[in-house]
C-alpha cells in the first residue's frame, strides 16, 4: 500500500535545510520513491550546506601608519581605525593597513580610502569599489613650454559625465574589444557600449590632467588622474551582485559591503580577469590623451610610467586590496616601466617615488593627501564667493575647470595637509621621493552638474 504521508518543503525547512531550487525535484524523487528514516537521511546528504563562515571574533591586527596632528585629525584617525577593527572581523582576511591620506568612507566596517587588506583565495568587490583601476599616467614631453602641453590637452581631453560622441571617438582596439567580448562578467552591450565611447574620457570629482616641470630635470612633464569609467562601473555592480550571492550561502553574518566572490570558483577565475581587461582599458585609456596632446605638438615622448592605487593585487593565494594605496612592490605591477607617481593636490608638486616592501607598509604608499571632512563640510567651512575663494587658492597657478564651473571642493584647502603626509611617509618607511613634478596648471571637471544638459532642458521649458 503505498504511504501518502507525504514529505514537504515545510518537512525539509524542519530538518535544518535552506529552500533553493533543488527542492521541487528532491521532493519529487522523495514521494515516488517513499524515503523514509536511513534512506532519506542518507540522500539528503548530499544537500547539507556546509556551517556557515563564521566572521573573526577578534579583529585581525593591522599596521596604522598614520597618525594626528591636530584636533580635525584626531577624529579622522579614529573614524578610520574604529572602521578598519570592524572590516578585520572579515573571515577571509588576513592583514593590513592604513596609509597617511586615510579617511573613511561608507559605514562602519567599509574599507576607508588609504586602506590596504589581504584576503585569502577571495576577491572583495567593495574593496576596490567601482572606480576601479583609478589610475595615475606621466609623460615627459621635454622642453616643451608647460602653457603649450596645457592648452593642447585642454583641447583634447574630456571631463563630466557620459562619453564622446560617435565624431570624437577614439579607434577602439580590437584585440582589446576580442577580450571583453570573451569574458563572461563583461560581454553585454551596456559595458562594450561605454568602453567605446569613454575612452579618452577622464570624469569627474578628483580626477585631473597636470602639468608642471620636473625639478630634477626642468622637463615638462603631464599628469592624467581617472579610472576605468562606466566600464569599470558595471564590473562593479555584477561584481557585488554575485558576491551577495555567495555571501548569503557562505558567510551571511558578514557585512554587505565585504561580501566576496572565492577565487576557485568558476566566477572568481572570471571575475579576476574581468580585471585583468578593466586594468588594460583603464592604460589605454590614459594612453590616448597623452599620445593625442604628443601628436598635436608634433613631440616624441622622453619618457612614461603609471601605476594604479585603486585594484586587488593578488600574491599567489593572497588578494591585496587597496583601496587608494600606491603599490610599491614590483611584483604588483607586470607592466612596471618606472617610478610610482603620488599627486597631493592642485598647487603641489606630484611626487615619484620609489619603496621597499616592510612587515608595515604590506608594498604600498600613499595614493595621494586624503581628505580630514566631507565634501559638504569643506563647503559650509569656507565663506566668500566660489570666484574670491579660487583665486586666493590657486594664484601663480593655470587653474581650469572643464565645466567653467568651480568647484570649491578640489581647491587645495579641501585635502590633508600635503607636508604632513610627506613626513608621515618618511616616518613609517612608505615610499622614498625621487623627483617632484612642480606644478603649471591643471584641468578638472568643476561643477559640471551646475550647468547639466538635463538643467538646461529643464529650465528652458520652465
């Protein structure tokens, strides 16, 4: 007589079994096959998911290379450690480290920017964040006159949001376009469609293009500051959305943010080279505004290098993860042709730099002069007009705004002050000063909200 008891989705939930879609065709072979004591125990072994990843009960110790000045600081420098103690909580991870410019960034337990941490066969999405691949390129144009290279590169470049139009675009490789087409995490038409059209393009908020002379040598010497741009953008999103999957089946006491994909998995092999094409892009994307501001001058470059301080590093079975760190180490960089490069801001020199790996420092420097408040309290602190502000700020200087909007935000005084990151990096062994691209002038984006094209329209029709 056949039994008509028969097992549920309620009875499995009972059992200690999470709902997925392998439960419709278990229960189906369950019921016709009446499964009952050792026979259904033994097959629905197979379904146990393992215990969940516990986070550290102890926050793995990290190296601080960063400490207060002042009284603003002295709040900075907490806010950052209070969040590094909550991220070392992470199962996967097994060092690191803060650099001088930290600040932090997200809610508690979000890598700050200035961070550096080591993961163990895993990738974190959220620790490199979407601007992935941010990026730092020089090229020594030579004796050329610093007001030449500016305005020919002021003619060339491309600031604010979106892209190039199909008229100003640049010749896509197409040894690049076979490699995103070929990988799973970027081969749709929303990512091949903005490697097309931003590259040669540099965004906005702290990006810049710089030109100054080197003082070793008086050559004049541009700078370009940007990342991988809607490209590396989506990486982004799909990146976190399958490490959110992981997360909920492996680790759920983990926090959203440091959800991570595991690198043996068939998604972390092509979540790791997704990378490998966004690092590629990023270069090239640097690569032709310089060539493109060389070619307008009729001038052969003397000399290039660039790093990134914005992307996961991986040693073997370690994942280093910094989050606006300046790799030190060659062994972080295969495509390594110089020095490092470490801007601190508009109306100082951009230093080259070179470094040992320490016990500290994990082979990374500073990436710049960080921030001590938001973009908002900078604002609210200041008084006088955007123009009066700018001037005091940037006099002797080619300063431009690519909108001819200021932006009062990415004048000097919204950064750390850049002499006390100079000698913090000399009292914690972080990178030696070689040479200093004293600055011209520089471009950035400005408010290009101010005057959006979609204000534009808005207001016309009111």
């Amino acid at each position: 007589m056949k039994n008509t008891n028969k097992i549920t989705g309620y009875d499995l939930i009972n059992l200690g079994f999470r709902s997925g879609k392998w439960f419709k065709e278990a229960l189906d072979y369950i019921n016709e096959n009446e499964l009952e004591g050792d026979a259904l125990s033994n097959y629905l072994e197979q379904f146990k998911s393992p215990d969940p990843i516990a986070l550290h009960v102890e926050s793995i110790p990290f190296s601080i290379n960063i400490k207060a000045e002042n009284e603003l600081e002295v709040t900075n420098v907490n806010s950052v450690v209070e969040t590094m103690e909550e991220l070392m909580k992470t199962p996967t991870l097994v060092d690191g480290a803060i650099m001088p410019d930290a600040c932090p960034t997200g809610p508690k337990g979000t890598i700050p920017v200035g961070g550096v941490v080591v993961a163990k066969n895993a990738i974190h999405p959220g620790m490199h964040s979407a601007d992935i691949c941010c990026s730092v390129m020089l090229t020594d144009f030579g004796k050329a006159d610093p007001k030449d290279v500016l305005d020919a590169a002021h003619s060339i470049t491309h600031f604010g949001a979106g892209g190039r139009s199909r008229e100003s675009q640049f010749r896509f490789p197409m040894d690049l376009l076979a490699e995103i087409e070929a990988n799973y995490f970027l081969n749709d038409q929303k990512c091949i469609s903005s490697a097309r059209s931003h590259l040669g393009t540099q965004g906005d908020g702290n990006h810049f293009l710089f030109v100054g002379k080197s003082k070793k040598t008086g050559n004049t010497m541009m700078v370009t500051h940007h990342g991988s741009r809607g490209l590396g953008a989506n990486l982004y999103s799909k990146g976190m959305k399958v490490a959110e999957k992981f997360r909920r089946e492996l680790s759920p006491d983990t926090l959203k943010q440091n959800a991570w994909i595991p690198f043996e998995t068939e998604e972390g092999k092509q979540y790791w080279e997704a990378l490998q094409i966004i690092r590629k892009w990023t270069k090239k994307n640097h690569e032709v505004l310089h060539d493109a501001t060389l070619e307008k001058l009729g001038i052969d470059k003397e000399k290039r290098f660039w790093n990134e301080h914005n992307f996961v590093f991986k040693d073997g079975d370690l994942f280093y993860h910094a989050k606006g760190a300046t790799p030190l180490d060659k062994k972080f960089m295969p495509d390594i042709t110089g020095p490092r490069l470490i801007p601190l801001n508009m109306s100082e020199p951009v230093l080259i730099v070179e470094g040992e790996t320490t016990n500290s420092n994990l082979g990374f420097a500073p990436h710049g002069a960080g921030r001590n408040v938001s973009r908002t309290q900078h604002r609210k602190s200041k008084t006088g007009t955007f123009q009066e502000i700018f001037n005091e700020e940037t006099q002797g200087l080619d300063v431009r705004f690519f909108s001819e909007e200021i932006d009062i935000t990415e004048l000097p005084s919204a950064y750390k002050n850049a002499e006390t990151v100079r000698n913090q990096m000399d009292e914690f062994g972080l990178g030696k000063v070689i040479d200093e691209v004293v600055p011209y002038g520089c471009i950035m984006a400005g408010d290009w909200k101010k005057n959006a094209p979609w204000k534009k329209r808005r207001n016309k029709k009111r």
